[in-house]
C-alpha cells in the first residue's frame, strides 16, 4: 500500500480585485481553517493564488472561507461624477484582445444586423460599458426561458437569442457576450 505524502502544497486561487484591474470585487481574503479547531493556517501569497503546507492528516478537516466585497457598476455621464470616482479599465494586451473579441467575421456581420434591426445596435460613441448595460437590460424584456430551442440551435447559439427571443443560461450568456463581441466590446465568459 502507498503511504501518503506527511505534507502537501495547497494553492488556492484568488479572486482579481479592482487593485488588478478587474472591476467587479474591491477586495478579496481567503482563510484555510482547520475545522475541529478553527485554527487558521499559515498562507502566502503566490502570483494568483494563496499557498499552504498541509499536513496529510489535516486535509480531511480543512476549509477554505473566501470573503469578497462584489462592487455595482453604475453607469452615468462623466460630468455627473468627480474624477476620483472613475474607475479606469485595464488596457487589455493584444493577445487578450484577439481572444475577447468577435473572431467570425461573417456571425459577427450578422449579429450586427439583427441587433441594428431591433434598435440595440451600438451608438456613436457610446462607452463599452453602457453598450454593455444597454444590451444587459434588453436580455431582461420580453424573453423566454426555452431549454429545448437551444438545443435545437446549439450550433448557431449567439444570434439564437436575439432572433428567437427564446433561450437557456448558456443562449442567454453566448447572445450577450457575442452581441458585444460584434460591436468591438472585448468580452468572454467566465466559469
């Protein structure tokens, strides 16, 4: 029979705060606890995650705590705000860019004229975040939960949303990010 290790290496992953450029948490702790005891183990931070030693023994009773401050967006003329309170965006690199943005040229054609056809097309001059609002609050108007027709489309999932009306979590996250996409808003989905 195999002895296991008397110690092992636990990362735990970290959430990005705004101090990193992401926009949507302020602040992040995470805590390793023993829980029979609660005693709280000794962590290091390390890149993009926080490190522990553990013993063998104690990771059956272990527990990660993680306690984040989740920030609202608020969207409103610059001239309605001091300077102090604009959050700049992250500039994102090339690399991120290509890999956030509308990548079929012809899908993204497409998506452009349905959501024109329906008003929801993006303005001139209009900031990545209020097109991102605009689109976020059209989801929530007049459409249907519909498991089934998402199924159906599972091929062409982006466009589903908007020419049907109807869709699942995943039409619904794929209409929003790809809708966008076609309008040069980097954006993905996160899991």
């Amino acid at each position: 029979a195999m002895m296991p290790a008397p110690m092992y290496v636990m990362m735990v992953p970290r959430l990005k705060t705004i101090d990193a450029g992401h926009g949507c948490f302020s602040e992040h702790t995470i805590r390793v606890l023993q829980s029979h005891t609660g005693i709280q183990l000794d962590t290091e931070p390390f890149g993009d995650f926080l490190v522990a030693n553990v013993r063998s023994h104690h990771i059956k009773n272990l527990v990660v705590e993680h306690e984040y401050t989740s920030r609202r967006v608020r969207v409103q003329p610059r001239s309605a705000i001091s300077g102090s309170e604009i959050l700049p965006a992250r500039k994102l690199s090339p690399e991120e860019l290509c890999n956030n943005l509308a990548d079929d040229l012809d899908q993204a054609s497409k998506l452009r004229s349905i959501l024109e056809s329906q008003g929801l097309g993006r303005r001139c001059g209009e900031r990545d975040i209020a097109y991102a609002v605009r689109i976020g609050r059209a989801l929530c108007q007049g459409y249907t939960y519909d498991m089934p027709i998402t199924e159906q489309y599972i091929q062409s999932l982006p466009p589903l949303i908007w020419e049907k009306r109807r869709g699942d979590c995943s039409a619904f996250n794929a209409g929003f990010v790809y809708a966008l996409r076609a309008f040069g808003v980097p954006a993905r989905v996160l899991l």
